[in-house]
C-alpha cells in the first residue's frame, strides 16, 4: 500500500513515498526535499555470490541531466560515465553504511539513487544519503541499521544545517556526519582552516539532527519494514580456528607479525600459509577459506598485542610518526616537484601551471559550478604494493584519495587575481604502506611552493587508527597507521590542516561507531603529528613558496580594461585577437569583466603584446606621441599602423619639416616612425603628425 511520510528538516520538508514506485525492489524511498526528487532502491541476490572473501556491496548516485534542465553534451547526447562528484558521493553513502551490514553476509547488494529533479536550495547528494538509508532499512536485507546523515556548512560565521548548492560553495565548511542511534560513524569534511573545537562542535551539532531523522526513519520501518530474510553465513568454522591454533600458537604468529618490513611480514605469513596447506591437504572445505582463516587469525593476534600490550607491528610507541624525509626539485624541467616519505609509503607530487583558459570545465548537476581551476590527480599503480596488474585507469579509491588531498589545499591557494593561472598537481605512488593521500597532501603542499605557487599557509596530513575492545572505554588510538594497522583496525581518520585549523577530514570506520572521546582524540592526536610533520621534515626541504615561477614555467602578465572594448581586441571573427597571438607567440585570455591574461615563456614578446592591447583601448587624444609601422602610402599621405586593427593617417603635409612631392620620398612600406595626435581635423577624422616630433625612421 502506497504511504507517505513527511518531517520539517532544516526549515524546509523531506517527504518520503513508500510503495509508491519501484515495487519489485527489495526497498524503494522515493524521495522530494523542495523540488529536489531522488528515486533510492536497494536490492540483493538470492545467493551469495561464490568465491569471495568480501561483502559486495555496490552504490550508484546517478546524475541525470534533464534534472537541471540541460541536454548532454556530446555526440551521443546522453549521460556517459559517472562525474567525479557522482563518484565521490557515491563513497560517502557506502562508508558508513557497509559496516551496518553483516560480517559474513556474501550476496550482491546494490544501492541505487536516480537523481531525477535538483532544487539549488536542497542538495540532491543529502537526499540520496538519506534516501539510501532508508530504502535499506525498509527492506529485507540484512542491515543494522538505521543510520541518518546531516551536512552542516558555516557562513558569515554561523552554522547551517543543510546548506543550498550556494551556502556550500561559497561557505567556511562542508562537513557530512553520519550517524547510528548512539554513535557517529562516518565524517567528511572541507574546511576553511576551521579550529578543532569549532569543528567538533559542528560534527555534534550534526550528530543531534541525525538522531531526529533516525526516529523519523524508525516510524517508517515500523509500518513499512519488511522481515530481515535468511542468508547462508560465510562464517569461519570455530574447529578450524582451534586447529589453526593447534598447528600455530598464537606466540608463533606473533613473531611472524611483529616486524617493521612489510615485505620479512608477507614473507612469514606466507611460510606459515603453507604450513597450513599441507596440514589441512585432505579436507577442500578448510582449504577453501584458508586465506581468510589466516587473515583473520593475523588480524587477531594484532589487535590483541595493541590493545592489551600497547605493542604495534613495527615496534613503534602508539603516538610515534614512521622515519620521515621530504625533497623538492626530484624531477627536472617540470614547473614544480616534491618527495615526501612516511616509512615504507611514499609520493613524487608534480605541479603544472598553465593559463586559466585550461582550467578543467564542468557539466554537471550543479549550475553555478561551470570550471575547476586547481586539479590534484593521485596514481596508484600495482608496484607501489608489489603486486602486478595492468593499469585500467583510476578507480573510485584513486578518484577519491586525489580528491581528499586537493580539498585539503584549496582554503591555502591565492586566488585568481594574486595568480592567475589553472593548477594542476599529480600525486605519484611510488611505495605504499598506509594512508598515501596524507601522504600525497604533503607532497603537493610542497610541491606547490616549489613551482612558486604563493599559497597562504602550509598544509600537511596525517591519519590515526583505533583498536577497540568489548567495552566503549577500552580502545587505543594509533597514530600514522602503517596499512597492517589500517586492514585489522577499527578506523582509518585522516586530518589535513594548517597550524591555525582543520582544512579537510575523511573518516572510515568498520565498527558501529564513535563515542565522542574517541573522536575528539583522534582530532587532538593528529592535530600535533601534523604540526611536527611540518617543523621537522617539510620546513626544512621548503619554508616557504619560491618568489616566482620557474623558468620552465609560463609567466602570465594581467590588465584590466574596460569590459566594453573586449570586442576591439578581440576584433570581427577573432581577427585582430589572432594577429596579436600571431605576432608574439603568446596566449592570450580575455574574461567577461575586462580581466585580459597574457602568458608565454619570453618576457619581450608578453610585453609587446600588452602594447598592442594598450594601444587598442587607449582613444587617440591631442598631443599623445605613438609609434606606427606603415601599412600603406598614398599620394595624399601614409596610414600607420599602431597595434592589429588600430590605424591612423599622417597626411603628406605632415610628414616633414620642409615640403616633399611624393610620400615615398621618405617612407617605404614596414618603416616604423613616432608621431604626435593632433587631434581632430575639420571633417571629425583623427589627425597625425611627423615633422612636429623627433624623428628616427627605423626601417625594416
């Protein structure tokens, strides 16, 4: 039976539609907030799907064009792949839900959100999160839920609950929290140098709504909610576990742990993986599921040392940060490089500069956001874990991490009119062991300030990890976790920041959340690690951003002019802009508000081009001495040329002190001369002369 449901939300109403469409999926909420419409299914197979040793989850945000009014662009005319912003949204609807569901539960399940109307003034990304949610709880997927989530954005130093699509660009904070009955469980956030405390008190404020929204989505469920069905437990036997014991005690798998080497670690699982082999040679099902009995059994055994012993793998104190070391200038004739090294992880960052005209463009849902001037781009590929695959190009996680470290240096990067150029930094994984996108943060804070790039403070990352035990109060917070420490963790908490305040976080957890002390700890703790990773490893490679460019790097010289005469340099079809590009070799960018960028590598042909656009837009008045090259002679005079598509004549009386019968007595095609406006002559023409001003013919 067809039921809506309605709740007051930030001032404005969410109302949800159950049974209304999409019936044949396991869930379905059909969502409007304003005029923003998101249609969220959720559905599973019947099986699990064999061969795995991961849940499946896969989530969708799919943004449909004629939400916003526009028609694709294109040759096919329709939606292609997913844009980054799907992408990314995509990820902030699955951290938090994945840990919801069962452990061993191994059936395909897909969350779907059809992005079907955008109101500016309701984000369709908070809809979909909130949409995903309740399509699960709803149905009979297996899910432990319900979970809420709320985005709070601060403008004029207040906070908003929910902001529009303008609050969000233009505000101090983006900040989306997640929430379960007691605790938080996912945070995401930009943040323009926020302090700590600011920040933690928006992630409560934030917490508090979502727990009206839980109630909300209770009263749905409780009406609406279909019984949870059966699912086949892809569970570890406990008789294997004792025997895997048996064969290795636990202070056996201790020693093979505790190493600072990835590589010695690998090597004596795998020694004791073959022991097991051979054990358990006469029985398929223990075999099958062997790799994940190891896993599990190592994951353990490291959990248990943190926890009880406060040991870690690699033998460093819970608060210590790996060997550091941090260079600039690694790779030649490139506008700006930097290395950044954490222990066995790290990261070759690239800067390029480039005009503004190359600034990447946009097509997407939202309207005001047409380009994209500082692009961070992170590469992951198989060496940099020791494995072999082929490249496929980047995958949510690459598209995710480039993101999390180009949010993170935004709130530092002057703006247009202090640097006016299009910037773009690539992120190199040359070796990965744990949390390569803080250490990409840092690599392309320096990176930046080595290509001249005046950014306003410098940013750097660190992540803190948590191990928990059977009570809230029994955990131990990590910080730098090494990726051993991330996979059998709890929490992966990443902080970018400045020495004033908080510039980005991302949250990953596989628990049911966080109590406050935790978080308000893992803040606090990654705050001082960024602070000594700045002082004792980036300031001494870079202090501050070099003063200029680099002399591979185009330099870009900027006037204003008045926005009405863009159409005289720019001239009829391009004409005299092109000319100008012709002569000098530069690139030119001309904005709607009169702003004109002229870039290239020779400091002599930006200037003469700057002339030309001078000359252009300066009205020839009395008494202005200029230099033309002449175009064309007459017999009543000569025409000069001042710049592309700006002419003027001096008249043969005009040319020289004494008289002359013909122009070509004393001027040739191509001869550059100086003359002085005279002004205007009787029929309104503008007049010019020679002989009453110095004269220095310079001929071709």
């Amino acid at each position: 039976m067809y039921k809506s449901y309605e709740m007051e939300l930030a001032g404005r109403t969410l109302k949800v539609d159950i049974n209304r469409v999409g019936k044949q999926a396991n869930g379905c909420a059909f969502m409007h907030y304003g005029d923003t419409v998101v249609l969220c299914t959720a559905t599973a197979s019947e099986k699990p799907r064999e061969g795995i040793d991961f849940f499946p989850l896969s989530v969708e945000y799919e943004e449909k064009m004629y939400a916003v009014g526009k028609i694709p662009g294109g040759f096919n005319k329709r939606e292609g792949k997913a844009s980054e912003n799907a992408i990314l949204t995509s990820r902030v609807i699955d951290r938090p839900m994945r840990p919801l569901f069962p452990k061993d539960y191994r059936n395909d399940v897909t969350l779907n959100n059809l992005v079907m109307s955008v109101d500016p003034g309701c984000r369709p990304e908070l809809v979909a999160m909130i949409g995903a949610a309740i399509a699960t709880c709803i149905s009979d997927i297996p899910f432990d839920g319900p979970c809420a989530m709320t985005q709070m954005g601060i403008v004029d130093g207040e906070f908003v609950v929910n902001p529009s699509q303008e609050q969000w660009k233009s505000g101090d904070l983006n900040l989306t929290v997640a929430s379960t009955r007691e605790k938080v469980i996912m945070i995401e956030a930009g943040a323009n140098e926020i302090p700590e405390a600011k920040m933690i008190e928006a992630i409560y404020k934030a917490h508090e709504i979502n727990q009206t929204i839980i109630a909300f989505i209770d009263r749905i469920v409780a009406e609406c909610g279909r019984p949870k069905h059966e699912y086949t437990s892809c569970a570890i036997p406990q008789e294997m576990f004792d025997e895997m014991k048996r064969l290795v005690p636990p202070e056996e798998m201790e020693v093979a742990v505790f190493t600072d080497d990835k590589q010695t670690r690998e090597e004596n699982i795998r020694n004791i993986t073959a022991k097991l082999e051979e054990a358990f040679a006469g029985n398929e099902a223990w075999l099958a599921v062997l790799g994940e009995a190891v896993y599990q059994y190592e994951k353990k055994t490291v959990r248990k040392m943190i926890l009880k012993d406060h040991k870690r793998p690699d033998g460093r104190e819970i608060t210590q940060i790996r060997p550091l070391a941090a260079e600039v200038d690694i790779i030649p004739r490139v506008h700006g490089s930097a290395m950044f090294t954490r222990g066995q992880t790290q990261i070759c960052n690239v800067c390029t500069l480039a005009p503004l005209s190359e600034q990447q463009k946009l097509d997407g849902l939202d309207e005001n956001e047409v380009s994209k001037r500082y692009m961070h781009h992170y590469n992951f590929p198989s060496y940099s874990v020791g494995e072999t695959k082929p490249s496929r190009g980047p995958g949510r996680r690459e598209i995710g991490h480039g993101a999390l470290a180009e949010r993170a240096l935004i709130p530092v990067l002057p703006s247009e009119e202090e640097f006016p150029y299009a910037i773009r930094t690539v992120s190199e994984t040359f070796e990965s062991n744990g949390s390569t996108s803080m250490a990409s943060t840092c690599a392309s804070c320096m990176s930046l300030m080595a290509a001249g790039v005046p950014i306003k403070k410098m940013v750097a990352g660190i992540s803190c990890g948590l191990v928990t035990g059977e009570t809230d109060e029994d955990f131990v917070l990590l910080t730098d976790i090494q990726g051993l420490e991330d996979f059998f963790g709890d929490m992966d908490f990443k902080v970018t920041g400045t020495t004033e305040g908080i510039t980005a976080i991302q949250m990953d957890i596989k628990i049911h959340g966080l109590t406050r002390p935790i978080v308000e700890g893992a803040i606090a703790r990654c705050r001082d690690a960024r602070l000594f990773i700045m002082d004792n490893c980036m300031k001494p490679a870079i202090s501050a951003p070099r003063p200029e460019v680099g002399s591979f790097a185009p330099k870009i010289i900027s006037i204003q002019i008045d926005p009405e005469r863009i159409g005289d340099v720019v001239g009829q079809r391009g004409k005299t802009i092109n000319e100008i590009i012709a002569r000098t070799g530069v690139k030119i960018d001309i904005t709607d508000d009169g702003n004109v960028s002229v870039c290239g590598t020779d400091k002599e042909m930006m200037d003469k081009a700057i002339e030309m656009i001078k000359m252009i837009v300066t009205d020839f008045e009395e008494g202005q001495i200029f230099q033309g090259r002449v175009v064309s002679i007459k017999e009543f005079g000569a025409f000069l040329e001042f710049a592309p598509g700006k002419e003027g004549m001096v008249h043969i009386s005009k040319i020289a002190r004494e008289r002359i019968n013909r122009v070509e007595d004393v001027l040739t095609l191509g001869d550059v001369v100086t003359v002085v406006c005279l002004g205007k002559d009787r029929m309104g023409r503008i007049s010019f002369s020679m002989k009453d001003v110095a004269q220095d013919i310079k001929r071709k």
